[in-house]
C-alpha cells in the first residue's frame, strides 16, 4: 500500500472517530475507503478491519461520555451486552454479503432516517422522560442490543446512527444522552464482531491499528464537541452526515458505475 493510500486512510480513520463520536455513522466513511484503497478486498475483511479501528474510538468516546455526562446504564448495560453476541451472529454471516449489497441497503435506511429527523424536529433536542416506561425500555434494548448490533456485524455502516436514533425516539433521550447510550452498545457490537472476524482471519491487524490511533484522537475530539456544544448541534450533524452519505453512495450506487 503506498504512503499516499495510507495517508488517505489514516485520515479517513480520524474523520469517522469525530462523526462516530458524535452522532454515529463512520463505518460509512471508513469502510469504503477500505474498499476503495484495496480493490478486491473481502467484504468481510474490510468490516473486520473497519472494527478493529471502531472499537477503540467508540470505547473512547463512551468512556469521555461517561465521566462527563449520566449514562443511563439499566438501558445501556443489558443493550451492550446481547449486542456483542448479535453482532457476532452478524459478523459470522458477513462472508455470504458481496460488496455491491450493502449499498442499496444503507440508502434506503438512511433517506429514511433523514426523512424521519426532519419530519420531527423536536425529537432529541431536549429530553422526555415520560417515554422511559418499562415497555419501551425492553423494546429499545431489543432494537437496539439484536436487531441493530445483528445489521452491525453483518453489514454495519450507519449503526452508531441508528443507535441513536433507537435511543432518542424510543425512550425519549435527548441526543448527547442517546449518543452517550448509543457509544456503549456500539462498543459492544464492534468487540462481538471483531472477536469473529478476528478468528477467521478476516482483519488486517497492523493496518486497523494504525487507524485505531487516528480513530481515537477524531473520537476524543469529536464527544468533547458534542458535550460542549449539545443536542441541538448533534441534530445538525446528524442531518448534515445522512445528507452527505446519502450523496456518497448514490453516487457509487448509479453515477460511478
């Protein structure tokens, strides 16, 4: 791999470590560099090499969430731990997936998603705890702890997004709150599907650590920004990356062919 590819994706690393941070998403940055820098790679390969650089800016931004803010560990904790089983139901069935796949899938989900936020401009902004009843929170650790954490090993762009999203529209989390939740479950899909990923020989290590560091310095600076800041910057960023990746892989899915 040359310096010039490398430089590319360090820096690809450091972005999705800020968007990651902030309102999840960055395996859509750094999974098709991955697949863009080496043609040909396994999809499978790229997913588990996107981990091993995943899982330590998200361990690292849940841990700065943590010591600044309330995580809501009765809800995170359970979510956290079915996640890194699902994930690594989904990481054992990533094999079958061909690169052209996860595409069309992630488009849909994330026009969607843009379509729901705008629509409800109010959700997230500021808490309502009125919506944390038992019910919604058995219903959001399901979505989020299989069903989410199952579509992260598999395919996984977006995850951190959609955590989010779970957190804020289910049981009424305002956005730096659900992307403090949405961290700690995150931590948990990317360590049950780098585990699978790593026995079956499906990560490239030196490389993914090099993109850990750049990974971890974007996902520090990226959950300071967020607290800082707060909710109503989180909706913007939110909106703006589903904007922008809906763009990117429109584009890859119909103009670059």
């Amino acid at each position: 791999m040359d310096a010039v590819t490398l430089s590319t994706l360090l820096a690809a690393a450091a972005m999705a470590g800020w968007v990651d941070a902030v309102v999840g998403g960055g395996g859509l940055l750094l999974l098709p560099a991955l697949l863009v820098a080496a043609p040909g790679l396994p999809v499978a390969t790229a997913l588990g090499t996107n981990k091993l650089a995943a899982i330590f800016g998200t361990a690292t931004a849940a841990a700065t969430y943590a010591r600044r803010t309330k995580v809501d560990w009765r809800v995170a904790g359970p979510a956290a731990g079915f996640a890194v089983l699902s994930a690594g139901v989904g990481a054992a069935l990533a094999g079958s997936v061909p690169a052209s796949a996860y595409r069309p899938v992630v488009l849909v989900v994330l026009v969607s998603v843009a379509v729901f936020v705008l629509l409800r401009p109010r959700m997230g902004v500021v808490a309502v705890p009125a919506k944390r009843t038992p019910v919604r929170v058995a219903a959001v650790i399901a979505v989020a702890g299989v069903g989410i954490a199952l579509y992260d090993g598999l395919i996984g762009p977006g995850t951190g997004t959609f955590l989010v999203l779970a957190f804020t529209a289910l049981v009424g989390a305002d956005f730096v709150h659900g992307s403090a939740m949405a961290k700690v479950v995150n931590a948990g899909t990317n360590l049950g599907a780098l585990v699978v990923f790593g026995v079956t020989g499906h990560v490239w290590w030196l490389l993914g650590a090099g993109m850990a560091v750049c990974n971890i310095a974007g996902a520090v600076l990226g959950a300071r920004m967020a607290l800082r800041r707060g909710s109503g910057f989180v909706r913007v960023v939110l909106l703006v990356v589903v904007v922008a990746l809906v763009a990117k892989l429109g584009h890859d899915q119909w103009v670059a062919r």
